[in-house]
C-alpha cells in the first residue's frame, strides 16, 4: 500500500492480505495499490446477468443463481443495466491496469451476456485483450436451455499490460496455461459462495504470476483467487464488499498452506 492512505478492516496471513470493503474506494481500493506492483490480476466481478430485463436483474442473487446446494449469502453490486456495467467495469479495470507491472496479466471471469461488454472495457481500460479462455462445467450440471444450446461454459477473457514475451525466451517467466478449464463447481461442505469458482481452475490461472509476485482479485468473494495464490507460492491482495462474506473469505485463506 502506498504511504499515508487510510485503512479499513484488514486481515492478513502470511504473503496475503484481504481488505473489507469497495475495491473503488478512492483511499482504500485498488488506487492504494502501489503502482507497477501487481503480477496478475484475477477478476471474477458479480456479473449483473442471470436475467434478459432489468427487473430479471433486479434480483437477489441468491433467486438468479440457484443452483448451488445449499443456502450461501446474497451479494451485492449485481443489479447494473448493460451500459453502468460497462462503464463500471472501465473503472475497476483502468485502476487494476494502474497497479499492474509492465508484464502483467488480467483474467476475468464473465458468461455469455456480458462477454461484449467485459471485452469492450478491458480494452477501454488499456489492456491490451489477448484472447478468451472457457471454463466448462460438466454437461448437464447446469442452465439447460430446450430447444437450444446447453449453456455449461463461463468464459475467462485475457489481456495483458504490455508485450507478450517470444516464446523460448530464456530470461522471461512464460507459462502457457490451457484455454479450457474443464471443472465442476464446488459442491457439499466446500460450496460456501453463490458463485464460488472451483480451486482447481484457480490453482492454475494464478501462475499467470511468477511464483512469490503479487496476485490481485478485486472481488474476492470466498477468497478462492487467495487460496490458490498460497497453495501455489505467490502473494495476494484482495477485496471483498460484504462483511459476511468477507469472514468466509478469511475462513479460507487462513487455512490455506502452500502446497
Ligand atoms: C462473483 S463473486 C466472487 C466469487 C469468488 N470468485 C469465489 O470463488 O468465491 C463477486 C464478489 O464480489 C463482491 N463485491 C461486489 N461488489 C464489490 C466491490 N465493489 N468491491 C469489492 N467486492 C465486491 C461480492 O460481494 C461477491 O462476493
């Protein structure tokens, strides 16, 4: 964090730290980050879907995503129309640009509705889109659709901050990570988010990072970015809004150990 910037609820581990609260707060957010310290950031922000109108969208998460197995808390912040979803999403994006190194990475997860507008405002915040990746759920766990296509896929667009490394490269950390994820989501006594991700996927995205640089995830939610970045050696940053789920998140990360 840079000097002289007002805190708020901050719990910290070994190598990570989460913050409760708005990832846009002008003194807490992502513009506390100091500037060119972040290796890659991993977004997966409410999407605002899950609904063609607005008073689809309109609510709670819980009735838009049901299908985990259990009870989780509602979250906020997915209820924005098409165009303040975008323009949001330019705000959140240009500050995680800000923060990033000159060879640092985005992913961010979104489904089919709002891919456009996700693209759109990667490349409005000066990342520089390098292509889509897919996570895929088992056929048939979810959102059958008669009559049309199984929507079993959530996307994961990806940029960078500057140029991409030559290939073979010998002094430049390169991974190459799958385009395809294919994973179920959590299910049982591991399913603690509405839209939690599965910690496989996670486990691999974070190595868009070199092992012991920065990982940020500006919408943390059960801190599955966090779990990922301390099972495979890298450092976190996080943020998440609501309180409750904020202490899940901390559940997590606190017992997370490298692996
Ligand atoms: C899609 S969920 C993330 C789920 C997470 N990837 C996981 O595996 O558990 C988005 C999270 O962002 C949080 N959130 C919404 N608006 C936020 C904001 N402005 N700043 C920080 N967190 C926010 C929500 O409370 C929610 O938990």
């Amino acid at each position: 964090m840079k000097n002289g910037t007002v805190t708020t609820k901050v719990v910290t581990g070994p190598g990570w730290e989460l913050r409760l609260g708005d990832c846009l707060d002008p003194n807490t957010g992502l513009a506390s980050l100091e500037r060119g310290s972040v290796s890659a950031t991993i977004a997966d922000p409410p999407y605002s879907s899950g609904g063609l109108s607005s008073g689809a969208r309109a609510r709670s998460t819980g009735e838009k995503y049901s299908s985990a197995q259990k009870p989780c808390p509602n979250f906020p912040g997915d209820n924005r129309d098409q165009r303040s979803f975008t323009s949001w999403a330019w705000r959140w994006l240009a500050a995680c640009r800000d923060a990033s190194s000159a060879r640092g990475r985005l992913a961010v997860f979104t489904d089919w509705r709002q891919l456009p507008a996700i693209t759109d405002a990667i490349q409005w915040a000066d990342w520089i889109w390098r292509g889509t990746g897919a996570w895929a759920k088992p056929l048939g766990a979810s959102r059958p659709r008669a009559g049309g296509l199984w929507n079993g896929v959530e996307f994961i667009p990806w940029a960078s901050a500057g140029p991409m490394p030559q290939a073979g490269q010998s002094d430049c950390y390169a991974p190459c990570l799958p385009g395809l994820f294919q994973a179920a989501a959590p299910k049982g006594a591991a399913r603690v988010h509405q839209t939690q991700k599965p910690d496989e996927v996670l486990e691999r995205l974070v190595e868009l990072a070199p092992p012991g640089d920065l990982v940020c995830d500006p919408f943390a939610g059960s801190g599955t970015t966090g779990v990922a970045a301390i099972r495979r050696g890298r450092r976190f940053v996080g943020w998440e809004k609501s309180p409750e789920i904020f202490e899940v998140a901390c559940s997590r990360l606190r017992a997370a150990r490298p692996q």
